[in-house]
C-alpha cells in the first residue's frame, strides 16, 4: 500500500550575519528564539498526529508523523537561543 504524506510549508527566517552591537545581538537570539518556538509548535502538532493516527490503528502514518516531530525537535534544539550576560544588571 503506497500512501502519501503531506507535510505543511513553514517560513524561517535564517540570520547569517554576525551582529555588529549588542542591540543586534539581542534581536539575533530573539529572533533565534521565536524559530526553535515555532519548530517546538510544529513538532507537538505533528506529535498530536501521530497520536491520532495511532488511536485509527494506522501505524505506518503514526511513525510518519513521529519522525517528522522529531525532526522539529531536533532542529528547535539546534537554534542559538542565549541570552547575553551583559543583559542582567545584577
């Protein structure tokens, strides 16, 4: 049985430059943070599909489903989100 998958387009921003000042710096990681937050939401939609296709007993589209959320996953965890030292005046 051959079956298709269809996978939802997604638009990410990629920063390639290095920031200049601290002011840029700090748009870079925000910027960096909302990207591993939407690849985070992507991969719990894709979690929540897989789970559904499990409860259907349709396991092939259940591991599909899975290995893309894992992918998001692991690109989430590969976005440079730091927060400067600089930035806690403590």
């Amino acid at each position: 049985m051959i079956t298709t998958l269809e996978i939802k387009p997604v638009t990410l921003k990629v920063i390639s430059k290095e920031p200049t000042s601290e002011s840029e710096e700090i748009k870079k990681n925000i910027d960096n943070h909302k990207m591993a937050a939407k690849h985070l939401e992507l991969a719990a939609e894709y979690h929540l599909e897989a789970s559904k296709y499990l409860e259907l007993g349709n396991y092939y589209e259940a591991e599909q489903s899975s290995f893309i959320a894992q992918g998001h996953y692991t690109l989430a965890g590969q976005c440079k989100c730091e927060t400067p030292a600089s930035l806690f005046n403590w």
